[in-house]
C-alpha cells in the first residue's frame, strides 16, 4: 500500500488526504489545530499536531518511507520574510530526516506581479516576483525529487466567490479569474503522485478566464447570494496566468473548466 504524507493539513489538504484514501492509499498528516487533529484520526488519518514556527521536534516515531510528501505549509502574508525563512528551514531538516520518493510544495500563483500580462511557467524575473513566496519555493527547491505547484485562487465546496462580495463595492471586476476548483486540483495532484514529472514548476488553473464580474454574477445567481452593492471599476489589470502544462502532460480535462461553472 502506498504512504503519503501531507505536512500542514490545510483545505487542500484535508480534501486531497480522503481522496488518496479512496485511492487505497496510507496518509499521514500534521495539524496546528487540536479540532482537525481528532477529525484526521476518526477518518483513519495518521494524524499528529505540530507548529513548524516553534524549535521542538514533532513526537512521532517509526515513520515509514513515503511513497510521496504533500507540503501546503503556506508563506502567508502576515509573516515577515525573517518568520517564513525560519519556517520553510524548519519544514526543510525535518524533511531532510523523512525517507521519500517525491515531494509537492503548494505555492501560489500570487508570487507573479500585479501587472498586465501572459505568466506561464517559464517566468523567471526573480526580482518582479513575491519575495515571500520565492523565499518559501526557493528553500522547498533544495529538497531532492521536489516540484512546485502554484494554486490559482481556489474555490469548491463552501469556498463561493461570490459570498465574498455581498452588499460591498467590487473594484476588480474588470479583471480575469485565475481561479480553480477544489476538485480539479486534487485531481491533479492524485495524477502527479502517480506519475514522473520532467520540469520543476507547474500552475494548477482553470483553462478559462472569464472577468471576475462575470464569476460573480454567476455564482450568485447559482447559490442564491447577495449581489456586490456596486460594481466600481478601479484596477483592471489583465494578469492571466498559464497553466496548460499539467493538463497537456495528462491529457487531463478539467472537471470545472471555467470559475463560471464553480
């Protein structure tokens, strides 16, 4: 039977762990929430509770070698660049430890600038790019048998992006959705475990970019949600992100094509 680890159980996590156990697949996953922690367990998840922000050693011995290794430890924002070094170094020695096959860190596809444009895997201007989320990917990319996957805005299941414009002035309509859907992703990945993948970096999104008015609308009318109080045009950048790599690797047809079907 197969093994994958999940490190930072998120949304994604969560989800992708009940797949590989359809798919006959062992999982183990870590978790900063005691809450999540339980639920992992009672689903027949090798659960344990870490902090890869704090210096202690996660209490789990006799870990098998992994099959694969599913890192969605995020960069967030919120954290300096000197917190997210000190963490992605510690994910990276703990890691250093684990016996695997392949590993898949899940970045985002928020390290592109905000700005007019075309983004496929070939962009490499380091210095126009989310220092914080270059750091994380750089430090991931030291690891052997390590790929990137950058996730566009992700929805699915109770994640509508509509719900996020109830009753408030929308400014961005104007621009293109680099959205996906849960499942799609997951998806991708199960196929990615399975499979050997040439390049380093791929882009997990939709094939289709509609405006994010468009999306809105649609997702209203569809789970009957409050529409926007205004749509106020006031940054319209035309930023679409590529992400036929995968797809063309697996010949893989994406089960929500456009954010408009979501």
């Amino acid at each position: 039977m197969k093994k994958l680890l999940i490190l930072g159980c998120g949304w994604v996590g969560e989800e992708f762990a009940h797949l590989q156990l359809k798919n006959n697949w062992q999982v183990w996953a870590t978790s900063t929430n005691e809450e999540k922690y339980h639920r992992l367990k009672a689903d027949g998840i090798f659960a344990y509770i870490h902090d890869f922000d704090q210096d202690t050693e996660i209490n789990e011995v006799d870990l098998p070698a992994f099959d694969a290794v599913l890192c969605s430890i995020p960069a967030t924002h919120k954290n300096s660049l000197e917190q997210l070094e000190a963490r992605f170094n510690r994910v990276k020695a703990y890691l250093e430890k684990v016996n695997y096959a392949k590993l898949i860190f899940l970045s985002s596809i928020g390290i592109f600038p905000d700005e007019d444009g075309v983004f496929d895997e070939g962009f490499k201007d380091a210095e126009r790019m989310s220092p914080k989320l270059k750091l994380a990917e750089d430090i991931m990319g030291l690891l052997p048998n390590s790929y990137i996957f950058r996730l566009a805005g992700l929805f699915g299941k109770q994640r509508i992006f509509a719900k996020y414009f109830q009753g408030r002035v929308c400014t961005t309509g104007d621009q293109p959705a680099n959205f996906v859907h849960l499942d799609d992703v997951c998806q991708l990945l199960s196929l990615s475990l399975e499979q050997d993948l040439a390049e380093s970096v791929y882009h997990v999104v939709a094939p289709e970019h509609p405006l994010k008015r468009d999306v809105i609308l649609a997702s209203a009318k569809k789970y009957q949600l409050d529409l926007p109080a205004a749509f106020d045009p006031q940054d319209s950048i035309q930023k679409v992100v590529d992400g036929d790599r995968l797809p063309r690797i697996f010949n893989y047809r994406f089960k929500y094509p456009s954010p408009l079907e979501f």
